[in-house]
C-alpha cells in the first residue's frame, strides 16, 4: 500500500482507527470454541462488522504463534480476509542481524502480505535496513511504548536526549515517510509535542489506547500533523467489547465510538 | 533444563559448542531440495552428526518463519528431534508489553519445547519478566550484539556506562545466573572482560564465531567463568562447511575443531 492510498482512506472514512486482532482462544466466545478455525471465525466476523469504520487491522504475532501451528494458519487466513483497502500490519517487534532480518522481512512482506511489521529499534541499522527495502511497505519502529517497562532504557538520557528521542532521530534518517513510521504510546500523549518537532511527518501508530487507559482526545491534539499522520489502535477494548453470540456487534458499536470521535479531531 | 545439568553436559564433552540452525532452503544441498520435509532432513542430519560435539542448538526462527506454515512445521519437528540432553534455543529475539511476552514465552517454553529464548531489551521489565517465571527455562536477554549496528544505540553513553552496560546491569537484577544469560557478540571479544565485572556469574550466548569473524580464542579467554559460563554459537561456517551429499561429515569436520580447540580452553 503506498502512502498516499492510506491517507486517503482515512479522509473518506474519517477514521486513522486500527483494529487490533490480539485473539485468544480463552477469551472469545464460548460458542465459537468448538469450531476447529476459532480464532479466523472470530477474527473474520470482527473484520466484518468493523471494515468500514477502520483504516488497518493490527495483527499481534505473538497470540498467534502461542497456538503453534494451527495459530500460524490462522494468521495466514486472517491476513488475506483483511480487505486489500486497509492497511495490514504484522505487530511483530522483529530485529536480528542483517541477514536475518532480511527473512523476517520476506516472512512478513512476501510470505504473508502484510503492508507493515514493527521492528525493536535495539540492534541498528543494518537490522532495520533489511524491512526498508521493500517498496509500498512500511517499517514501524519502536519508539517510546505504552508500557510501564519503557521507563527502564527508553526514558534514559543519553547526552542531551532520551534513548527513545535518539531512536527516533537517528532512524528517522534511516528512511521516508513513505517507507517508515513509529510506535509511540498513548500513554505518554504529552510527550507526542516535542516528538512531533523530531518527526514531523512520519506516520505514528498508537497503542495504549482502551484497555492501557490513553486518551484518545489527547493523542490527537498532540501527534496529528497535516496528512493526519496517526494510526490509533485499539485491541482488546473493541474485540472483546462483548461476550455473546453477538459479540462482533458490540465489537461494533465501540469501534464506532472511536471513529466518532476521531471525526471530531480530523 | 537446569543450569546445572548444563554444566555437567560441558564438563563432560568438554564442549561449550552451540550450533545455529540457520537452515536456508536455498542454500542447503541440492540433493536435499526435492524432498517436501527438506529443512527437517537437512537439520537431522546436521544434529546426528554433530551431537556428540556440541551441548547446544540454536533455532533462528526467521529462516523458518519465511516458510510461513511449512518452516513453522519444520521448526517444530526440529525442536522436537534435538536430544533432551542438549539446551534447545529459540533465537527468535521477542519482547512486547506484558500480556503479549506471555504469550511468546507460551509459543517457545509450553507449545515449542524450548529450554531457551533470546529477547530483546528495548521495552523493559515487563516485556522480560513473563519469561523469566518458568522454571528451568532461561531468558538470554541482548546485550552487545556482533553486528555494526550495535553501534548505533547499544555503545551510546547512557551517564557513565554504555547503554548496553546499563541493561546488562539492571537486567542481571531481574533474575539468577538460573533462569537469565545474556548475548554478547564474539566480535566484541576485548569487551568481554569488563562485561564479566558487570555479570561475574550468568551464561553468555556468544554468536559472530565464524562466518562473522569472532576469534573463539579471544572470547573464551576473556568471557569464561567458573561454570564456564559460554555457549559459543557457530551457524553458517559448520551448517554449509559442505555442498554436497556428505555435508553433514563435512559439517562434522568443523564442529571437531570447534570442539577440539574448546577442550584446549576448559
């Protein structure tokens, strides 16, 4: 997907949300458990009542991968249902050395068809080089996350900047809008302001909003710039909004709320 | 498996050997290609004639991740082949917030039977800790990795010490020399000194012998401790040492020299 498609797809659905499909057998409804492809017939009925109303879907690797095999085919499923007009990313925090990450990119881009994966920032270039050279796809790389853990390296001074400000700098050169973005946690909304003087034109992708209690209003005000500039996700608070046999409907109705409110900020 | 188990397994052999099945459908024999279970037949024969050498495996997960499903199985078979007396690693570098980690930490240590996994630094604590709660099972956390990017964040100044120092250092707090090791590239062998005053105690992988350069004599001079205290990995240079039908001797060859040079340092 290039660039361009994408900012367009969130001016006609007056939405940057991203649905994120962290699927857990234990946690979807109990109806659907028996079913031998589960978490795909959850997934798709999601996808579904949602595609409208969102402009990515954001698979996490990890909830897959803990089902083994089957969870691997059920990945594979789920990527090719998402709708070719969103965006698909693979949250999948990779990164090795060079010829490594060379495979991880041909698993993610070429293997399955995701538009996007992000990449851990901890190894250098020559580990997040190898994602960067494919043409229409995108490298998300880690930033500043969500979580209680980025106080421990991230928010470090090194010289006059934190780690993640570094990060963000000096990958930043490493590629164009067009081929890069970040993750930046919502939980750390008045930190956007001073990232957004670093990357000013870069795609952001937002977790943390929802179940790790960010603001939607906030992340907004602070991180968009003038192509909007924000994928915001959110996981758990739509895809497990209910419990019942009409759990894609309220899955819905919350998906909904977002992109309601994110009208407000466009 | 237990830390001490391991140590006996070294003593014994007089091996610290680990070899990195970074099995490549491309670069494995031609004879070999044909056959649907490739990977898996190439990988048994490399364990078969390599066991008696070496007290480790290493699976990077991105050479079979780019088979999508086939190399996950092949993985999968792989893992389950390598004998119970050998320490099983998944060199998959994961690491995400919490509820994710555990999720990983499910995929490598219950569904895959791993002993090991490599995980990446860059989000903290909580993007650790889940791994660190299995018993006899061991996190090797990144430190100094062997590649040229590891200049770009990892040898920053983070106050007095390199960030890469600061994590070893705050790392080796979040668990024992019985569930945590560390990476540290053999191409920083003159490192190593000051590395082992920051973790007198815990293993260290070592990857970069071989195809990548890393002098196995500077490293075990530098890193060994009293447990020994090293797994040295060598992947390509004992993998493809051959090209033919006899690869797996071939492949033999050079994990006795390995071995043979290893017996000199112990």
């Amino acid at each position: 997907m290039t660039l361009q498609f994408l900012i367009e797809q969130i001016k006609q659905k007056k939405s940057y949300l991203c649905v994120g499909l962290d699927t857990s057998i234990e946690k979807i409804p109990k109806h659907l458990q028996s079913n031998p492809a589960a978490v795909f017939e959850f997934n798709k009925q999601i996808i579904d009542a949602t595609k409208d109303l969102c402009v990515a879907y954001k698979i996490n690797t990890a909830f897959y991968e803990s089902n083994g095999i089957k969870g691997w085919e059920a990945m594979e499923k789920t990527v090719n249902y998402i709708p070719s007009t969103h965006f698909r990313i693979a949250d999948a925090k990779r990164g090795d050395i060079g010829n490594t990450s060379s495979q991880y990119a041909k698993a993610f881009f070429d293997v399955l068809n995701f538009d996007a994966i992000t990449v851990a920032p901890y190894m250098g270039f020559d580990s997040v080089q190898p994602f960067l050279e494919y043409e229409n796809k995108f490298t998300i790389v880690l930033g500043l996350t969500s979580n209680k853990g980025s106080e421990d390296f991230q928010q470090l001074k090194t010289g006059d900047n934190f780690l993640y400000e570094t990060v963000l700098k000096k990958v930043s050169g490493w590629g164009t809008k067009e081929n890069l973005m970040f993750v930046v946690g919502a939980t750390k909304a008045t930190e956007l302001e001073s990232i957004r003087k670093i990357i000013p034109g870069n795609f952001l992708l937002i977790p943390g909003v929802g179940a790790q209690g960010g603001s939607l209003e906030d992340v907004s005000k602070y991180g968009m710039n003038k192509d909007c500039g924000l994928l915001v996700n959110a996981s758990r608070a739509i895809i497990y909004a209910g419990t019942g046999e009409n759990f894609a409907e309220e899955a819905r109705i919350i998906a909904q709320q977002y992109q309601t409110e994110m009208m407000n900020y466009l």
